[in-house]
C-alpha cells in the first residue's frame, strides 16, 4: 500500500524547504511543527547524515471537519511532508489523505480525504512545475 505523494525537485534544500511551505500555504496548508530530523539524530546520536526535514502541515477547516467525525483521527494529523537530500537531488514526500479513511474505516470521511488530496496534489505540482 503506498502511503504518500512523491516528487523530485532539482534545487537546494534550504530553497526546496521553503518552497514546498510557500506551496502548501497557497493551498490552505499552515506549518505547525517542523523537525529537523538531521540535526535531531546529530545531536542525540552523533550521527551524521543527508538533511531531512517533516514540516507538519495543517489545514485547518479540513482538520476541524475530519474532527468532529472521528474525534481520534489527531493521531493522524496533522498532514506530514517530508523534505530531503538524497543522491545530490531533493525529493519531496507527502503523506496521502486516502490513509485518513483506510485506518479508522470512516467512509464518512472520504470526502474529506478527496478535498485534502486535491490540494496535497495541487501543492506538489505546483512545485514540480517550477522545477527547472
């Protein structure tokens, strides 16, 4: 079962960042959390590694709705990307919507999902269109 959205940009990460943020706020989306996953496994293990970003994004008129039908689904929220170096390219993660109906077995749910795909999708192409 695939579980998420994925691109490929050709920029630098701090650049990629910022964009995929700029991206997903034209679509709703606000960062409510950012982990920077590389400097937390340098820091608590001595690990060094390629960076690796999850902003934790949020919309918050799908998330309120998606609440007030399955009041658990915050263990699903809010809608994680991921942003990393990998073989001297960015690549760009998104977390599928879809996953908000399968593990709680909601179908009311779905058109939530459908609403939040869209503008995951939508964010994410608009990324891809900018990539040189």
């Amino acid at each position: 079962m695939s579980y998420g959205h994925t691109i490929t940009l050709n920029l630098p990460f701090p650049d990629a960042v910022s964009k995929v943020k700029d991206a997903f706020a034209v679509q709703g989306f606000g960062t409510l959390t950012e982990i920077d996953v590389q400097a937390t496994l340098k820091h608590k293990l001595g690990l060094d590694t390629d960076p690796y970003v999850i902003p934790g994004t949020c919309n918050p008129q799908l998330a309120h709705q998606a609440l007030e039908i399955e009041p658990e689904i915050g263990l699903l929220l809010p809608c994680n990307v991921v942003v990393r170096r990998h073989a001297g390219t960015t690549l760009v993660h998104a977390l599928d919507p879809q996953v908000m109906v399968q593990v709680p077995q909601r179908p009311e749910l779905q058109p939530l999902a459908d609403e939040a795909t869209r503008r995951i999708r939508a964010a994410l192409d608009s990324l891809d269109e900018e990539a040189p």
